[in-house]
C-alpha cells in the first residue's frame, strides 16, 4: 500500500471519520481507522453502534489496506506544516511510514483481520434533501436534547415523516423543540429516533454544495452525503429503542395571552439581566400593561431588572424561567417577532416565529415560592 496526497486533505479526512471512534470502548482495534487504498482512499472508522467512511482522491501508487491508530495519526498530521505526504506499508515490519519533507514516522499498525467489516445497506426509496437545510433543521432543535443518558430516547432527536412533512422533535421533558419542513420528493411515512451525536456529527462539518440521501432500514439509518453524483461520506448509525414522548398531545390547541415580542429586544435584555446568573437561578418575566419587566434576584450576589414595551393590555402575570432555556427558545425562531403564548404562569408557554408556523418552542415555567 502506498498513496500521496496533502496533510489538510488527510487529517480533514480522518479528523471527520474518527467521529465514529469512542474513547469509552476499552477494545483497541476500534481505536484505530481503516485505510482502504482501491481507485479512492476510504477511510473507515467504528464503535459498532456508528460506522463513518470516508472517500477522497489520492494519487495511488499501490493498492492495499491497513488498519492504524486514529489518535496518533491525528497528532501526527496536526504537528506538520502543510505539505505533500507519502504513507507506505512496509510487508517486513507491518509499519506505516509517514513521510512529509524530512520527518519520518513509523507508525505500528493493528490487527487488519479484528477491525469489524463496515454494515451494509440497501439504496431504496432514498429520503432527499438538501444538505444545508437539513443542518438548519438539526441545529433548531438540538438545543432541546437531553444530555441525561440514563433516559437514553431523549438523548436522539425524533424523525417524522407524514404527508411528505419531515418533522424534527427533541426534548429533555422541560422544553420540547419541534420544527417542520415539506419535501418535494415523495417518501413513505416514517416514525424513527436517531441519536443526537450522529446529527451533530453532520451539522458541525464544512460541506459546500453536497447533497443528501438518507436510507432506512431495520434498527438503522444511513446518511450518504454525495457530491458532483459521487458518494463521499456515509454514517451508519442504529436507531434508538423506547418510546419517544407524543409530542402532539403536548402542544395546546389554545391559548389565553398571545403577546407579540420583538425578538432582538427580548434576547438582549434577558442576556444582559441573566448576566449575573449562577447555577441557572430563574429569571422572571413580569408581564403588565403596555410593557415587560425582565427581572433576576440572588440572594448572595445581588440583583437585575430591566423593562421594555410591549403591546398587551390585559391582566398583570408573572411568570419564570431557566434562562438558558428561555434563551435557547428565542435563539430558535427567525423573524424579527416572538410570540408569547401563555394560558397561565404555572402552565408551558408557547413561543412560535411570527410567520412561520412551523417552528416551536414549548418550555416549562420554574415554579417559585
């Protein structure tokens, strides 16, 4: 085995499919990636949960595989200047050599014959979508998902197709996130949970003028990220097992107080009034006649408020929140408005984009003595 190719175009290559590779595995073969030399390099990386391949051009001089250690490969190629490098097996030793002007590296390789062999999957009936608007979905409801992995269905973000509507939802049971976006292509009605890390795995990656396919099979999904018509990277990933929340039976059909809010204003003051926040203390919204009071309270530090005005002209309500979480909310929707729905201060407020009804954020109130 033996390729040339650039130090940027490998270390990004394999900086991408060692997201696969989790340090909490103690097996040491899933800690290396596999270097598949055939008319591409592939790259393939595992944790038998998620499997990553990878494919970019290099000048081949001879075909071949080995399997070596991701995270010394990565140090290796983060230490050189950019440059041409040349990787060679060498049969005698079972080493790597990493040449890039006159540094060398011999790098031990692992046992090709225990890497596990990369899942198959079937092309049929592909999900299509445009890559970037597919990020965008993913990024507006992230924030929502539950890091508590004892409650491991809440740590994934649910998929939902319905009348050819994709339908992303996460929640971490104080505040549910759920946008909705209409395909063009026709698909079969899906209800499916995929783990959030394999989403943010996507989101946080540079991919200019890629498209995107997704294929479902049993306890699996597949995202093919294809470019010019060529497949450059696909994830592998088993679905979550559990029942996800019915989240429409959350969402009230009603509500009392709808209160039109500039976005920019209310962002920038609950920002600057939770400036002084410690361990998430509650930050309250006191909602009078004609304006808002964005107010914070610590006992051992001391305390914040600021008003603004707003256009509501019923009865006085106050009302609070984590403000992270209250943050987040706002962060999700688009337009220049917010509307605030409430029913009552100790129910879940409702905030939807002034135009697009497709975007919505349902968040618990902190209940305060």
């Amino acid at each position: 085995m033996k390729f040339q190719t650039t130090r940027s175009e490998l270390l990004d290559a394999i900086l991408f499919s060692s997201k696969a590779i989790n340090p909490k595995i103690s097996s040491y073969i899933l800690n290396g990636v596999l270097l598949d030399i055939d008319s591409d390099l592939n790259i393939f990386s595992t944790d038998l949960e998620t499997s990553i391949k990878t494919t970019i051009d290099v000048k081949i001089e001879e075909k071949g595989k080995v399997v070596v250690p991701a995270k010394i490969l990565i140090n290796i190629l983060k230490s050189l200047n950019e440059s041409k490098i040349t990787l060679r097996l060498n049969k005698e030793t079972n080493q790597v050599l990493l040449s890039s002007g006159k540094a060398n590296f011999n790098i031990n390789t692992l046992s090709l014959e225990e890497y596990p062999a990369f899942p198959e999957t079937n092309i049929k009936n592909p999900i299509k979508i445009e890559l970037n608007k597919f990020k965008t979905l993913i990024t507006k409801v992230q924030r929502a998902v539950s890091q508590d992995e004892s409650r491991t269905i809440l740590t994934g973000i649910l998929m939902e197709m319905e009348n050819n509507n994709l339908t992303m939802v996460a929640t971490d049971s104080y505040r549910l996130a759920i946008i909705k976006e209409e395909l063009k292509t026709k698909n079969d009605d899906i209800k499916i949970v995929v783990p959030a890390r394999i989403l943010d795995s996507i989101i946080k990656n540079d991919f200019k003028k890629y498209e995107l396919e997704i294929i479902l099979e049993e306890n699996q999904i597949a995202f093919y990220l294809k470019k010019e018509d060529k497949i450059k990277n696909i994830i592998i990933s088993r679905l979550l097992s559990g029942k996800f929340p019915e989240y429409k039976q959350l969402l009230p059909e009603e509500m009392k107080h709808n209160i039109i809010i500039e976005k920019e204003k209310i962002l920038e003051v609950v920002r600057r009034i939770s400036s002084i926040s410690q361990d998430n203390i509650p930050i309250k919204l006191i909602i009078e006649k004609g304006r808002m009071f964005v107010v914070m309270d610590i006992k051992e530090i001391g305390s914040s408020s600021e008003d603004f005005e707003i256009s509501y002209g019923e009865e006085k309500m106050e009302i609070s929140f984590n403000p992270n979480f209250l943050i987040d909310g706002i962060l999700m929707m688009d337009d220049k408005n917010i509307i605030f729905s409430i029913e009552d201060p100790l129910k879940p407020v409702l905030l939807n984009s002034g135009k697009n009804k497709d975007m919505t954020y349902l968040l618990m109130p902190i209940r305060i003595s």
